[in-house]
C-alpha cells in the first residue's frame, strides 16, 4: 500500500485528488495539507511514501525542507498552467514527478506509483517543452539586475544596489533584452521567469 500526502490550497481540487486516489486499491491517501508550513509536519505524522504538492501552495517554498526532514517522502508536483522553466527547476531539486493537474486519473495514479518506486514520472508534453526550451543565455551579473529590475526598480535603484554606474546598467538591459528576444523589461522578466532562469 502506498501511503498518500495531498498538499493542495484548492479544497475542492484537494478532495477531488482525494477520491481520484482513493479510488485505486494499492493507494492510501493518509494526509492533507493546504498550506506549505504544514506539509513536512503532515509528511512526519503520516509516514506518507508520497507528497502530491501543487506547486502553487501558499507559503514558503518547502521542497528541501521536505527532501531533508522526511527523506522517505518522494515528491510528485502538480501545476495547473505548467511551464517549461517549471519543470526544469523542480526536477533538478528533490521532485521525482510532474504533472499539469489536466492529467487523466490513470496517469496521475502511474505517476504515484513510479514516484513511490523512486523513478522520474513526468508527462511526455512537458518533458519534450522542457527539452526543447532554451538553455539560459544570460550572465550571472545580467540575472542580477533583471531579478532586480523584477521588482520594479529604476535603473538608478539597480545601479545603486548592485554598485554599478547607470550606464552599464543600461548596458545590461539592452544585452538582456537582447538575449531574450523580449520589447521591454516587463517582457524580459516574463520570458526569464517562464524559462526558469530568474
């Protein structure tokens, strides 16, 4: 029997994987969490083989903490609009599975057991998207002031934070702008941000 933690905000998507799960006769959902600061405590409590986490859980992000506190506890991710950069970032940290929440049930249960059998349990589409994405183009310094000017800050405000003269701020953000193929730096966020590199 593999034992089940669902870590899902939604109520009503957290019961439907309740019965999507329960339904099948080697699975036992054992635990619920809704937010993240009660996922690792649940995990504990339950002795669950497997953590269903939505990557949008409220809260800090708890992946490690679960990884290191509850080693025995695989990972599977759940996301509702999943991104290339999504995928990327959560299967080269503790996550052994991913999958869109639009996954038939069959597949979800699979997917379940792989993770619980310690192999990579990922969706087809989003493993070839993630493949096929771009590998990060940009410098450590360029990430710096895009994560920077992610936040809404002015060039001044960069320049400021980062010790450089505004000018080579400029410099960065043409080359990122650049590099990304992107309008404007809202544009440049959104593009680093869907291919996981800020």
């Amino acid at each position: 029997m593999i034992r089940i933690l669902i870590a899902e905000h939604l109520p009503l998507v957290r019961r439907g994987l309740l019965a999507t799960l329960g339904a099948e006769p080697d699975l036992r959902v054992v635990a619920e969490a809704g937010r993240a600061e009660e996922v690792v405590r649940a995990a504990l409590s339950s002795e669950a083989d497997v953590a269903v986490v939505d990557l949008d859980l409220p809260g800090p992000p708890i992946l490690r903490d679960l990884a290191e506190q509850v080693p025995r506890c695989r990972v599977l991710i759940l996301s509702a609009a999943p991104n290339p950069g999504q995928v990327r970032a959560a299967l080269s940290g503790p996550a052994l599975g991913f999958m869109s929440l639009c996954v038939p049930p069959e597949r979800l249960a699979e997917g379940v057991r792989q993770v619980a059998a310690g192999r990579q349990a990922i969706e087809a589409e989003l493993a070839v998207a993630a493949l096929q994405s771009a590998s990060n183009p940009l410098t450590r310094r360029e990430l710096d002031v895009l994560r920077i000017a992610a936040g809404g800050a002015r060039s001044t405000e960069i320049a400021d934070e980062l010790f450089l003269s505004v000018g080579t701020v400029r410099n960065h953000l043409s080359r990122i702008m650049c590099k990304t193929g992107a309008r404007n730096r809202l544009d440049a966020v959104r593009i680093a941000s869907d291919c996981g590199w800020l």
